[in-house]
C-alpha cells in the first residue's frame, strides 16, 4: 500500500523515508537473485564439484604431480564458474541478512514514531473536514477519507498495535461516537434499549471494514458536527476505556428498565466521562511509543 496520504504521515518519522527506500533497494536484489539461482536449477556448486572430482582424479590416477596449494591452481572454467557461483551463494545469504535486517529497522522506526504519523494523519483529515465544511461533501472528499482511514489502519498493523478492530471502528473512527450513537433508542422512542441501532456511517452506506466511505456520511458528519480525527494510541486506548464505561452504565439502565423502573429522556453522562474533560485532558497528541 502506498498513497499520498500514507507517505505524507509516514515522512514525518526521523529516518524513516532513508529506512524504506534502502529496505526497498535490498529486497529487489534478493528477489532478483532469488529468481536467478531458481532459474539455474541444480546447485551449480554441486555440479561444479562433481566436475572438479573428476579432475583431481584423473590428474591423480596418471601420476601428474598435484601442487601444495590446490587452491591457486588453475582447474580451468570448471573451477572459473563454480568460484563465481560460490560467490552468488555467499552474496545471496548475505543480501537474505541484510534484506530481513532493513525490513526489522523500518519496522522499529514505525512502532517508535506511529504516533507522529498518526497525528500527520489527523492534520490531513482535519483539513479535509474543513474543506468540506466551506462547500459540500463529494466523491473526491470520500475518496480522501477513504485513503486516511486505509492508512490509519496500515499503520496500526505495522506498528502490531494491539488495538483491535471494533476499537479502529468505532472511538477510532469519531472521538464523540457515544454522543453521536448512544444505542439506547427504539422505534425514535427514547428510553428503549435497542443495541442493535446501525452506527452513523452504517446509515450513510459507510463501511470502515474495507475503509470505504460515502459523501453522504461525511456531509452527515459535517452537518452534525460529529468529532471525526484519527487518534493516537494513547488517545484511541483513552477514547476506548472512555465508550466502555458509558456503555457499562448505559446496560445498568436498561436493565433497570427490564426490571420495571421508568426509563430517562437521555441518559446522563456524568461528569467525569462528559467529551469536554476527555478533550481537554487528551487533546495532545502524545509521542509516547508504542
């Protein structure tokens, strides 16, 4: 995967354009010389050695004197073509080692800077919101976020963040998600338990599975000034424990209304778990690894 949108967030990461682009470099000479050595075949060493067998024997067997240092005699093309070949062997372990050890850098340099890339990511994403907000949501704006959120994503994965999906999905997806869907209403009745209410984006014809959006669901964002941003792992884990405990008191609720008691017009967010506060103590967007 490689948008725009990707290699933006990514290159604010220290040294991490310098990583990619030399992890890139090694891995094509190893696919190259992969493919080489598969199209040969046989191990030519071991042909060459077979041939080489041959020689010594024959030199041996008619007498002909074998000098103290076989190895700076000339065996003639047989022993030409299978030094250049154990040299191939050797350069091949050797780009293998490099390969695996670029590959493992890249890697660290995204899990030590994810969280720089990720808040790159919520500018981008910020200033699409604002675009749409001075005009009107279309293609190319859903197209847009559509890539954002596949970055989003690819970051998380190879950072081997253990955010799960439903947490990308959800607080991942809009900060003020429980504001936006608190779950809790049937048939436009409030007080009713209904679990099963389509998010916002679902409605829309949204779906952050395959990381497909629709302009209808950004203009709806828009319109209703939903809170859309890409987290960093300390704000999506904050926003994640944050939707739980509302949730958590939403089921008291709905269980005390199974038992009888008059469900309330809205539920009450207490105060500690109100948006402001959470805004305000996780508005930064921390630096901290991984």
């Amino acid at each position: 995967m490689s948008t725009d949108e990707l290699l933006a967030a990514l290159g604010v990461i220290p040294g991490y354009a310098q990583a990619a682009q030399a992890a890139a470099t090694l891995d094509m000479h190893f696919r190259q010389l992969r493919g080489k050595r598969l199209d040969i075949g046989i191990n030519p060493v071991f042909r060459h050695r077979q041939q080489l067998t041959r020689q010594l024997i024959d030199t041996a067997l008619s007498g002909q004197h074998l000098p103290a240092d076989l190895t700076a005699h000339d065996w003639g093309q047989t022993w030409k073509d299978a030094t250049r070949h154990a040299q191939e062997e050797l350069l091949f372990q050797a780009l293998s080692e490099a390969t695996t050890s670029a590959q493992n850098h890249r890697r660290h340099l995204i899990t030590q800077g994810a969280n720089a890339a990720l808040s790159n990511l919520d500018d981008q994403l910020q200033e699409l919101v604002g675009a749409i907000r001075a005009g009107q949501a279309g293609g190319q704006h859903a197209d847009r976020y559509s890539r954002i959120r596949r970055a989003q994503r690819h970051i998380f994965t190879e950072a081997h963040h253990s955010a799960t999906r439903p947490m990308l999905n959800t607080v991942g997806e809009m900060v003020d998600l429980y504001e936006h869907w608190p779950r809790w209403t049937k048939n436009g009745k409030p007080g009713s338990p209904e679990p099963d209410q389509p998010a916002p984006w679902a409605r829309h014809g949204s779906d952050p599975d395959s990381s497909t959006y629709t302009p209808e669901y950004l203009q709806w964002a828009v319109d209703n000034r939903a809170h859309l941003w890409v987290p960093t792992f300390p704000q999506l884990q904050a926003a994640a424990v944050r939707d739980n405990r509302l949730r958590e008191q939403q089921d008291i609720h709905r269980q005390n209304v199974n038992n009888g008691a008059l469900p309330r017009e809205r539920f009450t967010t207490p105060d500690e778990l109100s948006l402001n506060v959470f805004l305000a103590e996780h508005a930064d967007k921390e630096s901290a690894h991984v």
